[in-house]
C-alpha cells in the first residue's frame, strides 16, 4: 500500500508514511479517515521521505482545493512532512501554498527532527 497511517487518540496525533507512488486518491483515502475520526486537530507528521514520484500539478490544485474547504470545518493541527529529496521537498512547499491552513507547518530532512518540532507544538484543539 503506498499509504499507511494511524491515528492515536490518545497522543492526539496522526502518523502517514508514503512509499513508492502516492497517488492522489491514496491521499484523499488518508484526508477523509483523519476527517471522520475528528483528527482534524491532531499533530500530524507526514513521512515522505520514501516516495518516488509526486502528484501532477492538477492533482496538487485539487488537493489544494480539498484541504481549503477542511480550513472552514475547525481547527487544524501542526504538519511536520518529512521530505528529504529535492522533488519532494518542492512539492511539500507547494501544498504548503495551495492549502493555507492557520496551523504550524514545517517541512523536515528527517523524521527525528519533525517528532522533536511536533512534541514541542500544541494539537489544534487541546482537550481542557
């Protein structure tokens, strides 16, 4: 599966890792589970650093498009992608661009270095 991810409620926080090509709909898959179980809020570290193609300039404005329309639904967590290749890292400032969210988000060389900004980084919506 070129997406895996897992949500821990109790962590509030939200970890995907892409292999090989992630497709569009491979995302979108991701985006309406963390949607549906109300993990808008989360942390979220996104783990690209083994994907070997990237998505088309319509699928990231659609992507753009879909996440824009999350942004009206409450608060969104911190992302920390992990994107060690140039393409990679690229194509993260693109979505970065293309779905503006008012939430920290930081683009990584490793995954040690995102899990250290996002332990330091609140949820979107921390519980009383």
């Amino acid at each position: 599966m070129p997406l895996m991810w897992t949500i821990s409620h109790a962590d509030r926080m939200v970890e995907a890792v892409a292999n090989g090509h992630a497709g569009l709909q491979d995302i979108e898959l991701y985006l309406d589970d963390v949607m549906v179980s109300d993990a808008l809020p989360y942390r979220k570290l996104f783990d690209a650093s083994q994907v070997t193609s990237g998505l088309g300039d319509d699928d990231m404005m659609m992507l753009g498009a879909r996440l824009s329309a999350y942004t009206g639904l409450g608060p969104i967590g911190p992302l920390a992608i992990v994107a060690p290749a140039t393409a990679v890292r690229q194509q993260a400032r693109l979505f970065a661009t293309l779905a503006p969210a008012d939430r920290p988000l930081k683009i990584f060389k490793t995954v040690k270095a995102a899990r250290k900004w996002l332990a330091a980084v609140p949820s979107g919506n921390a519980p009383a």
